[in-house]
C-alpha cells in the first residue's frame, strides 16, 4: 500500500505507480500542494529552476506549463539531453511531475501576450502525450493558457483518446483555471456538474475547479458543490488558482487556502504568476502552513532528496 505524500520521499516516489500515487494524495486528506512553474523564462534565482524553488518552499507536485514535449526547456537546469529534462527535474527534486497539455483549437484562439503562443509541442495530440509519458511525465493536465480556445467539449474528446491508447501508464487530469479564450464557458459555466461527468467517464482521474475567489462567480459553495460529486464519481480533485493570485499578498492566500480546504479538495494548485514563472515563495510556504501547520510544512521543505 501507498505510503500518503505527507510522509513520502524521494524514493517512495520514484517507486509509485499511478494507483499508488492516486492513492497517495486520497489518503493525504486535502493536504497536497502542488505548484506550476515555466521553464521557457528566466527563473527567479537565476542558475536555479523554479522547479527546485518551489520544492524547496513546499512543494509536493510538481506542473510543467509551457512545457513543449518536441522542444523542452528548462532554463537554470545543468546541461541534459532534451530528452531527459523531465528526469533531470526528478532527480533533482524529488517530487512526482505533472505536465499541461492544450487541446487548443486554432479557430478559436484569441491574440494574446507572446508567451502564451501555442507550440506544436504543448498541443494534446496523441504523439505529445506518448511522448510525455516516454520521458517520465506522472500526470497529464488537459486545460489551457489564456486565450487559447481550450473548450470542455475538447478537453473530453482528448480525455477519451488518451484513456483509450495510454491506459495505466499516466495520471489523466483535466478542467481550467480560467475561460481560456472560450467566453460561454466563463464564470460559473467554466466547468459544471455535468462535464464533471462526462470528464470523468472519459477517463479523468482528477478533475480541477478554479479555487473559489479566482474567477467571477466562484464561491466555497459552488466548489464545493463539484468537489463532493467528482468524489462520489471515484475521482480527486485540485482547486487552482490560476489567475495571477498567486502573485497576492499572504493575508490574501491564506483566506484563498482556507476556502479551498473548505470545498473537500484533494490538490491545492498555485499557480506560475508570480513576477512570472512560479508563485511567490512567501505564499507558497504561506498556503502550505494553512491548510497543513508548520510540521508538515517544514518537514517537505527540509527532507533530503536523498532519502
């Protein structure tokens, strides 16, 4: 049986597979923190990734965006073949890693900042996904940036491919943050009960909300609401916060966090827009000591990867 991450090491986690990882964050009890980063830009201490930054704040999981599976790059890592990027971040983490995938629908993106521009390798085509998983990648998320015409009705045609050709091998994760470039779907129609349904009997194994406060219209009760019925559908959840809050102030996150814990999430998301590239390190230790203390806190921020 699956260790809870609370208690888990470096190599606990090399040795999950996907069930014991599912199980390892169910038994955690809303305790998981996971945190996005980008490569492509300059980290925030420079020589170091912001992968190792927010490990080293709290970090449990580990999300890639902008991660392109045809080009990788991770600015601050040392020297690696591309092909081994995401294993390099493993081994120099600890943590398990997740990557975003966009089922990105080109007559529906809109202009937006030039970082955001699609890549053919961050689409969620079946080549990216089984190249992903080649590479080490724990958990594919389905959703997408801003202003990339990411619809529901995508996510689930994705999810059912990728159930269909890839099985067990994979974490499937899917929902947005944000409308992601798709307006009727904004707001309280940005997921519902009913692609909560249709996501999970496409093959997601955890669904993601927007974390209530994030977006317009979303409150603890509507959250909370979807959370208890992915749960009866067999699946975990991540609340996330995927707006630029995560780059708020702490009195602000600490009441973001108590929200999210009140929903029954499993994962707490924060996510890369910090200054940019990841969440600010003072809110990472922040949520993490609200919605678990300071001992289990402090005891992933000093566990050796080592162990």
């Amino acid at each position: 049986m699956a260790k809870r991450i609370l208690d888990s090491y470096a190599s606990d986690f090399k040795g999950f597979t996907k069930k014991d990882l599912l199980e390892s964050v169910a038994k955690s009890e809303g305790r998981v923190l996971m945190c996005e980063t980008i490569g492509t830009i300059r980290p925030m201490l420079g020589d170091v990734t912001n992968a190792e930054f927010v490990s080293a704040m709290g970090a449990d999981f580990l999300l890639l965006n902008m991660f392109d599976v045809k080009n990788p790059e991770i600015q601050g890592l040392p020297k690696e073949a591309p092909y081994d990027t995401v294993r390099m971040v493993k081994r120099l983490t600890g943590r398990p890693v997740g990557i975003n995938l966009e089922p990105a629908e080109d007559d529906k993106m809109e202009e937006t900042d030039a970082l955001w521009r699609m890549s053919e390798g961050r689409r969620a085509t079946l080549e990216n996904a089984q190249r992903a998983c080649e590479m080490g990648v724990d958990l594919i998320l389905l959703t997408g940036n801003p202003g990339m015409g990411v619809s529901n009705e995508a996510i689930e045609r994705t999810l059912r491919l990728y159930r269909e050709n890839l099985g067990d091998k994979i974490i499937l994760a899917a929902g947005k943050m944000h409308a992601a470039g798709i307006l009727e779907e904004a707001a309280e129609q940005i997921i519902t009960k009913e692609d909560v349904r249709r996501f999970r009997e496409a093959g997601a194994d955890i669904l993601l909300f927007p974390a209530p406060g994030s977006v317009p219209g979303i409150t603890v009760s509507y959250v909370k609401e979807l959370v208890s019925y992915a749960h009866s559908l067999g699946a975990l959840t991540i609340t996330a916060i995927g707006t630029s809050q995560e780059g708020a102030d702490t009195a602000t996150i600490r009441q973001m966090a108590l929200m999210c814990k009140m929903t029954g999430t499993d994962i707490h998301h924060l996510g890369d827009a910090g200054y940019a590239g990841m969440a600010l390190p003072e809110n990472i230790q922040a949520y993490s000591v609200a919605v678990r203390g300071i001992r289990h806190t402090y005891h992933r921020m000093a566990a050796s990867i080592l162990r």
